[in-house]
C-alpha cells in the first residue's frame, strides 16, 4: 500500500503548487509553472529578487532535489 503525499507540518516537498517559495541553505526557488511533467522555477539569491532567468524540470527530479537539499516551504502557492 502506498502512503498518500499530503503535506506534513515540516514542509518537506509534496504536492508542489504555482506559487511556492522554497528555502534552500544559500537561496531560494521560487514555481514560476507547473503542468503535467514540467516545472519552471526561479532560483532567487535574495526573496525580493526579481530578474532570475526561468528554468524548467521535470517536476519529480525538483521534488527529489527540494528533499536532498532539506529546502523548507517559505510561502504556500494557494495564496495565488
């Protein structure tokens, strides 16, 4: 049986949603898009940066990524 992602209180990657700021140890990535299998993200040096290029993944390599690195939810997507 496989356990559902719902999201836990310590902010560890589940669902990830349009919106989101993660915290990393020396930056940010912030979702720019999510679609089926892609992803494009910001990778900000600084919260109110706001010339970053936009990168795209695919969504399960940025979720692997986000867990590895122990990135934190700064701010939830939903708010959009």
């Amino acid at each position: 049986m496989r356990m559902s992602n719902k999201r836990k209180g310590g902010g560890t990657p589940g669902e990830l949603a349009k919106g989101q700021l993660w915290k990393l140890s020396q930056f940010y990535i912030q979702i720019v898009e999510l679609g089926k299998r892609l992803i494009h993200y910001r990778m900000l040096s600084d919260m109110k940066e706001s010339g970053a290029r936009i990168k795209t993944s695919s969504i399960e390599v940025m979720r692997s990524y986000l867990k590895s690195r122990r990135a934190r939810l700064v701010q939830d997507g939903s708010s959009d």
